[in-house]
C-alpha cells in the first residue's frame, strides 16, 4: 500500500522501477490489487484515535496532486520526515498489536469487534489459520504484549516434563510458526564475573543454568537462572532455563533491551527457527561446550 501511494505521488523513473517490482510481487504472490482511493480510506481511518497534527501530517503524505507533494516535501524539515515515516510505518502494521506471537481466535475476534469496522471487516476465523510472524524482528521489543509477557512470565503453549535421557525439558503444546517468540531466557542480570563465580559455587545439577551474553554496550554479562524461582516471580518455575542444549535446534536466542522504570533491561527472547509442532521438544545451542560451562558463551555469535 506505501510502494502504491509513493508511485503516485513521484513521477521519476526510480519510481517506476518500484511500480515494476510492485507490480511483480503482486502477481508472484497473487496479492490482490490495492486502489489508490482504497489506501487513502485505510489510513484515513488507521488515524482516527491519533492527535489532529498527526492527521494532517497523514493526509498531506497521501496528497493526491503531485505539485502539492512536491511542495510540501520541499518544506519537511529532516525531523519532521522521521515523525512521519515511524507514523506512517505503525499504521501500515510494522508494529502490528500481534506481531510476533500468535493470539487465540477469540482475542483476534475481540480486538476486530473493538475497532468498530464497518466495511471491509476481516474474517478472524480465517486470520487466526492464516497467522504469520508480522513486521521486523528489531521491532518486536516495541510490541505491548512481548512486553507483558516477558513481565508477566505467563507464556502460553509450553510444558515442563522429563525427558528421556535429559532429565527435564520443554515441549510444544501448540504449533508455533519460524519467526514467532517462544519465551525468553528469564533471570537475575549479574556481570559475567559474577556468573562465573555462581557457576563455580553451584552443584553440577544445576550447573546449566547460567547464560553468558554480550551486552548492547559490550560489556560481558550473564543471567543468573539456577533457582528454580526468580526474585520477581516467586514459586513461579519459568521456561527459559528448562530449555535444553541441542545442535540441531528449534529456536535462536536474541538479545533485545525492555524499558523498564525509565531504565533499560536486557532480554534474552527465544525465537523459532522453523515451524514447531505439537509434542516437539524445544531447543536452543548453548553456544559453548557443554562438558565445559565456565563462561566460553560470553562472546556467542548469534547475539
């Protein structure tokens, strides 16, 4: 819908190669045709809770006339073209309200009746068996509910059992689609020197549940998950720790920052890798040698 509405308000030829590429994807993938009146109804009432000035600062991007646009692009001051794109990006859905975890059908269905939709409503029966991981994976911190459930440690569709030969480990009570977030790796943030020195003072039982980690700033960290219980979840087992070290895994651990009373705090989400099915047990690399956990993960190339 954006490319549609960029071809319409340029007439360059950059601009026609994307009309082109539009052009193509809509036949490779049998997406079906988007009129420009169409577009402009959907953002028109994408902004329908948003402040008057960013209204008018949608409605003068979705300018028909191309002198207009022109004019108008000549006056936007470089602060004012990112106020717009980040606006203009969440209405189009990069930070849609299900990004990166799948909602039951009757939360789709609830959050549909709650837009008051009169036209164009969306099926959400056909929604929910159609779902997919939406948006940009360097988004998925933005989304409330990745928020609340990282808070709130309420992850749903995961089981804690034994496993034959491991000991404990986590299965999938549902199926989870490449892309989603599982859970996270849930915790006490130490220094990596603190980590190891918990790793050395803890019994070999229990010796797997230290994560080392580079943070954002390169410091060596670690998260501190040998109790069965976290301070900020007491008698609260998560699932994070309970995930068992697998070469061939199913999930990828990625380091991501949460805002959390004005400051930011680290967080390990686990994501799927490939589509997971019912029963399946979750994994991840260790990213170190196991019979050797003393810290080697602290540098691990997929954070």
């Amino acid at each position: 819908v954006l490319l549609l509405i960029m071809c319409q308000v340029s007439g360059n030829m950059f601009m026609d190669v994307i009309v082109i590429s539009y052009l193509q994807l809509h036949f490779r993938y049998k997406i079906p045709s988007v009129t420009s009146q169409t577009a402009r109804r959907v953002f028109k009432t994408a902004t329908k809770t948003c402040s008057e000035q960013d209204k008018a600062m949608v409605a003068k991007y979705l300018s028909h006339s191309t002198a207009t646009a022109d004019n108008h692009y000549r006056m936007l001051q470089p602060d004012m073209v990112c106020q717009a794109k980040k606006l203009i990006a969440t209405l189009a859905g990069d930070s849609a309200h299900f990004n990166r975890r799948q909602p039951s059908e009757q939360r789709i269905i609830a959050y549909i009746d709650k837009q008051g939709w009169e036209s164009n409503v969306p099926n959400g029966v056909k929604l929910f068996n159609e779902w997919k991981p939406s948006g940009k994976e360097d988004h998925v911190m933005d989304s409330q509910q990745i928020q609340k459930l990282v808070k709130s440690q309420k992850w749903k569709g995961l089981h804690i059992t034994d496993i034959e030969g491991k000991g404990k480990g986590v299965l999938a009570t549902r199926t989870f689609q490449p892309g989603e977030v599982i859970c996270d790796y849930h915790g006490s943030i130490v220094t990596a020197k603190k980590g190891k020195e918990i790793h050395q003072e803890t019994s070999e039982e229990e010796t797997g549940y230290v994560f080392f980690y580079t943070n954002k700033k390169g410091k060596p960290m670690a998260i501190d998950a040998h109790s069965s219980s976290c301070d900020c979840h007491p008698g609260k087992q998560t699932f994070g720790r309970m995930i068992n070290h697998l070469r061939t895994f199913n999930l990828r651990p990625r380091l991501f920052t949460l805002q959390k009373d004005e400051e930011e705090k680290d967080v390990i989400l686990l994501i799927a890798t490939k589509a997971i099915k019912v029963n399946e047990e979750l994994s991840f690399d260790y990213g170190v040698d196991c019979r050797s956990f003393g810290g080697e993960g602290s540098g691990i190339s997929w954070l």
